[in-house]
C-alpha cells in the first residue's frame, strides 16, 4: 500500500478535493492519525490570527453610534436638534467627500486575462528590480544602477523564454542586443529610437513564428507596462508629499488620461533614465492641476531634485565611461 | 437579494470593520498603519458605493481594497511589497507542526514571513475566504494561489521547527 506523502495530506486539509487520497485516509489507521495531526496543525495556525477588537477611535470614525436613550430623556429638543443637525452635517460632509473624490480606475479593475500562464511573477520581478534602479539612481551608484538594468534584461529573456521556446544561441544575441542597447541609452540616445531598433533586430534573431507571438506578448505586457510606470510615479509622489491614499487614487486617473500609450516594448530601455514628470510637461501638468495647492510648493521641490538627480547621474555615467 | 442591495457603506463599516482592521493588522504588521489602512478601505467604499449593488462576494471584495490599500501604506512608508515567494521552497513540506506549540511563538513566526506568504495565510486562516475568493483578491489564477497557500504553510513549518 502507497501511503499519502506529507504533501498530499496538507494539500488535502487546504482543498479536501483529492477523493483517493481522502479514501486512502479513511481505511488506513496510520494515516489517518497523521492527517488528525495535520488538522490540529491547522486548528493552531489559524488560532494565531487573533481576533482584535477595534481601537475606540477607529470604531468612531467609522460608525457613529445612535445616540442612547438616557441621554435622549435627558436632553431637551434642542440638544436632539443638534444631534440631528451634527449627523446630517457629518452625512452631507461623507456625500461631499465621495462626490468630491473620483473613481479609481485601475487598481480595483479585475487584471486583464493573462495572454500566458502566469506572467505575475516576471512582472513583479520588473517592478522590484525597477524599485531597485530608481533607488540606486537616487543615492548615484552607478555600477550597481548597471547592474541592475543587466538583472532587468535577464529577467526579461526570461519572461520571453516561458512565453516562446528560444535556442541558446537566440538568447545570448538578444542578450547582446539588450546590452548593446542599453549602453547606448545609458549614453544618453533616446529610448523610444532604441526601441524601434530593438523592434527590428528581433526580426533577424527570431524566426517568423517566433517574432509573431512575442508581438502578441508584447501588446500586453506593454498595456501592464503603462499601468505600471502610472503606478511607479504615483508611490513616488505620494511618499515625497505624503498623499492620502484617496488623493493618490484621483491622480492615478489624472495620470492616466494623459500619459502616452507604450510604444514598443522594451523594458530594460523604459525604465531609465526616462522621468516622466520632466520629459513630459503634459503629465507635470495634470499632476499640478490635480493635487490640491497646498502640495504645489513640496511638488516643485520633488521636480527640482528628480532633475538634480538626474543631472548628477548623467555626469556620473560620462565619468565610469 | 444581495448582500450589498441592503447595505449602506456604515453598514458595512459596521458588518466588516473589525474584520478589514484585523486583516490590515496582519499584513502591515503596525497598529498605526493598519487604522490608516482601514479608514482609508472605508473612504474607497465610500467613492465606489455605485458599485456595491453589482458586488457579489462583499467579504472578498471589501479585502481586495484592503490589500490593495495595504500595498499602498507599505509602500508609501518605503518599504517595497516583496513577493519573495521563493519558488525554490521545498515541495515536501514536511510533518505537520506539533499542537503543542506555543501559539505565541508560532504567531511571531507568521510576523517574519514574507508578505506574499502573510497575505495568502491571513485570507485563508484568518478571513475564510475559499480558494476562488483568494485568487480574485490576489490577482492570481487559483492554481497558483494553491501553490502559494501550500508553499507559505510548508514555510511556516521549516521555520517554527527551526
């Protein structure tokens, strides 16, 4: 007799939808007292999500209690007129919030259907890895920036890899091609031109077939691409002048109204050293005209050291070259 | 009728508050953060309330906003959302932690595992939430959410045995 591994039994206890290996637990004596112990296991895992009441304040802020029958009898209609008037006036502000306050686009929205099996962890290894670059780029280190965008270009290949079968051989020109690339962009040609020429040169690597599905790919991860540089500019502006995760929503619509459709995509190029605030004065433009004013002086502030950046690590690029 | 046919967003306060606080608590890790968090699921409730009428799962629904609002705390306080969810974990996971344990150890072992694995346990665990409910709020299929419910759980076993 086979019995269930340790695996099949937690998987069990997760799912319970394996009929063999639940039948297999109901005759035999032995693995039946393993999977108990596996459910006590699990009894005491969830035990240690404990159950928190809420602060006070917080229970406050979030529903007003009625007002309690004492304290009615007591109070004279004028006090209730108050009550009254305080409840409404704290209704009519919430209506106004909301009214005042746009829907979010597309945080909320259900993810687009994956065109492959899972691309969420390429994805999330592109948004780190780009997290990483902005970092590096702000403290100016300059071979670790390098590097980084070498990590983005691996992860890249590799995103393409489970997306389309590639040789060995087509993997090292892309490789190639990706570095060549990115030097030259690092040398300050324009990235949307590197682009193209990277849009090109994937043709003479790829076969026909190959080139066709890795455009399909490309369309989606470029429409992810788009939502994700709105998002990479909203958590920078929300941390340098400390928004409201509400304002942060707002913007975000703001943003994405205005900021230009992915051209081809090419990842390891978009993610620096392109600013979007100061290469494109119409999204600058939008930010300005959605935050309240009170933020306008902390947001000239955040432009005028993203370009000091900027500047400190083109210098810093000529000089390693 | 559904459930959001019948509720006003206070009464919701008042059905998922503590619910939406605990969850926040778990995954930020921080009292402070988690009120942020939870005032601001609330507020988000309150600017998409047109929507609540075509909600169908609320709990879920409600605990996407709140995971999403805790990515944004997390990294509007500049700490990265790491989905460190180490795919080269072992797939036995091993025998199953004894009842014995101190659940105090074994809740400040759940503190240190990585986010993505905190998440998926505190919706599994703590919210109750079945497997299809889970992917919906990740943003995962329900095969890789199994993975990675079965993955945390064998993480949480290496490292309370430790």
């Amino acid at each position: 007799m086979i019995h269930p591994s340790d695996e099949d039994l937690l998987e069990l206890a997760l799912a319970g939808d394996d009929a063999d290996v639940r039948g297999h637990v109901t005759q035999c004596a032995e693995c039946r007292a393993r999977f108990d112990a596996v459910e006590r296991e699990q009894a005491l895992i969830a035990s240690a999500f404990s159950d928190v009441a809420l602060p006070d304040r917080l229970r406050d802020a979030l529903t007003p209690r009625p007002a309690r029958w004492p304290w009615a009898v007591v109070a004279a209609a004028a006090l209730l007129l108050g009550t009254t008037t305080f409840f409404a006036a704290r209704a009519d502000h919430w209506h106004r919030e909301a009214a005042r306050l746009g829907l979010d686009a597309a945080a909320l929205r259900p993810a687009p259907e994956a065109k492959r099996a899972e691309p969420e962890e390429s994805r999330w290894k592109l948004r780190n890895v780009a997290h990483q670059v902005s970092e590096k780029r702000s403290e100016g280190q300059v071979p670790e920036f390098a590097r980084d965008l070498g990590d983005m270009r691996a992860i890249v290949i590799d995103s393409l890899g489970s997306f389309v079968e590639l040789t060995d051989d087509q993997r090292h020109r892309m490789d190639e091609l990706m570095g060549r690339l990115t030097n030259r962009m690092l040398s300050s040609e324009n990235a949307a031109t590197l682009a193209l020429e990277y849009h090109d040169a994937l043709k003479e690597i790829l076969t026909a077939e190959q080139f066709a599905e890795i455009e399909k790919w490309s369309a989606a991860e470029g429409d992810w691409a788009r939502t994700d540089a709105i998002e990479m500019v909203i958590d920078e502006l929300a941390a340098a002048l400390d928004l409201r995760h509400s304002e942060g929503e707002r913007l975000r619509e703001a943003l994405d109204a205005s900021y230009p459709a992915t051209g081809t995509y090419a990842p390891f190029l978009m993610a620096n050293p392109s600013d979007p605030l100061l290469d494109n004065p119409r999204l600058a433009q939008a930010v300005r005209g959605e935050i309240s004013a009170a933020y306008h002086t902390k947001f000239d502030a955040y432009l005028k050291n993203l370009a000091a950046q900027r500047t400190f690590m083109e210098k810093a690029m000529k000089e390693r070259k | 009728m559904l459930v959001s046919q019948r509720l006003s967003v206070e009464e919701l306060a008042r059905e998922y508050s503590r619910r939406v606080y605990n969850f926040c608590r778990s995954v930020l890790r921080n009292e402070a953060d988690a009120e942020d968090a939870v005032q601001e699921v609330f507020l988000t409730l309150t600017r998409r309330r047109d929507e609540l009428a075509a909600v169908e799962r609320m709990q879920a629904w409600i605990m996407k906003v709140a995971l999403l609002t805790c990515h944004w705390v997390r990294r509007k306080r500049g700490r990265l959302v790491t989905t460190d969810t180490e795919p080269d974990a072992a797939a036995d996971p091993g025998p199953p932690i004894d009842a014995s344990e101190d659940v105090g150890r074994l809740r400040a072992v759940i503190g240190t595992l990585p986010d993505r694995y905190r998440e998926v346990l505190t919706l599994h665990y703590q919210q109750g939430l079945t497997h299809e409910e889970i992917s919906d709020v990740l943003g995962i299929s329900r095969g890789a959410m199994r993975v990675l419910l079965h993955r945390a759980v064998a993480k949480l076993r290496s490292e309370v045995k430790r």
